[in-house]
C-alpha cells in the first residue's frame, strides 16, 4: 500500500509540479472515497481560480499545466460546465463506492434508486467508467450508458431503479446497465439542464446498494 501511495505521488507530482496541487488533490480523493456519492462533481465555485481560458485569477498567468490535465481527462470547457442557472449547463454526481464504502466491482450486482422528478430540464444519464484509466467501461455494450432517453421503467410512485451488475434482474433488461466481471467501476449521473433542486442539492440519488 505504501508503495502504490508513493507512486501516485510521483505521478501527480509529474503532473501539477507543484507540491500544494498534490496535497490538495490527494486530499479531495480521500475525502470522495469515503463517500458513496461523493457531494457532487461540480463545486459551489465551479470555475475555481480560473476563467475559461485556464488564466489563474489570483497570479494573472496562464496555468498550462492544468489546462493539459483537464484536455486529457474531459478535452474541452464550455460556460455550460461550470453554469449556477437552472436549466443550463450540467450537473455531474460521481460514485466510487457502495452503501457499505465498499469499492464498486463489476463482479457484483447493485441497485441505484433515484428518487421522482429527476432534476434535468434536458436529459439525464448515468455512465460507468474503468476505475483503472477512467475511460468508458468496456462491458460488451455498445456505451456504457443508461439514462432518460432510453426511456427506463419508472416506478409507480415516479422514481426510477436502475440495476448494475454483470447480468440483468430478470425483466429488468431496460433499466439494467452491464458491467465487466473482474474489473473495478465508478459510476456518474449527469444531470443535463439541471433544475434548482440540483443546483441547490434538495434533490440526491440514494446510495449505490449491493444486492444479494
């Protein structure tokens, strides 16, 4: 384990070159993990010390460093990203664990229920990703995706349950999104238009929880 720490160090040292970035890095990842729904991915200042052009409000420079890192992981910015207006933009919601803060795996079969009127004025999604490299997960689908416009089964009380695992609950097939035995997942609700009660966070999923 210390050995793995050590290395993610050096890599993110690589990175940021900048000590103070890694403390502060390694710290909002310590914080995420130990939580099932870590908050939300977009922070109450979105744009943080930058504007769009990745110009560092505070030193007047231009922060090449994490413009790269942020082209390699998400590739463009738009307004939208960090937008507070309801109806604009997007909300993203990140789960790394389940109910128990046990690391998600594809081995094993979860449930995500999301309460009524789900808060996006456009369409909403939720998207596996390789906990290895972040990239799409590779589960045999044609996108490891599943969201409004897919038209999954609502409840009757207007919620909406979506199952994760490597096989389908039987009947469930349409709210049902395929993982890979053996390989480590995280998961993101993207909520695109968010309404006030994303933006205000009165509206969250419930937890990720394992099924027996």
């Amino acid at each position: 384990m210390r050995q793995e720490w050590g290395r993610l160090v050096a890599l993110l040292l690589a990175q940021f070159r900048r000590l103070d970035l890694v403390e502060d890095a390694l710290g909002d990842a310590v914080e995420a993990a130990s939580r099932t729904w870590p908050a939300d991915g977009t922070p109450d200042n979105p744009g943080g010390p930058f504007d769009l052009n990745w110009h560092r409000k505070d030193g007047d420079y231009l922060d090449l460093n994490t413009r790269i890192w942020f082209f390699t992981d998400y590739y463009s910015i738009s307004p939208g990203m960090i937008s507070q207006t309801p109806g604009k933009g997007a909300k993203y919601v990140v789960a790394f664990t389940d109910s128990t803060d046990t690391p998600l795996s594809g081995s094993s079969s979860y449930k995500l229920d999301l309460p009524p009127n789900i808060p996006a004025a456009l369409f909403w999604s939720v998207t596996l990703y390789e906990a290895e490299n972040a990239s799409g997960l590779a589960n045999g689908k044609p996108f490891p995706s599943l969201g409004s416009r897919d038209k999954p089964e609502q409840n009757a009380d207007g919620s909406t349950t979506l199952y994760i695992g490597p096989k389908a609950p039987a009947g469930k097939e349409a709210n049902w999104l395929a993982t890979a035995p053996g390989r480590g997942f995280f998961a993101i609700l993207r909520l695109y238009g968010p309404k006030e009660p994303a933006i205000d966070k009165s509206w969250k999923p419930g937890d990720t929880e394992k099924m027996k």
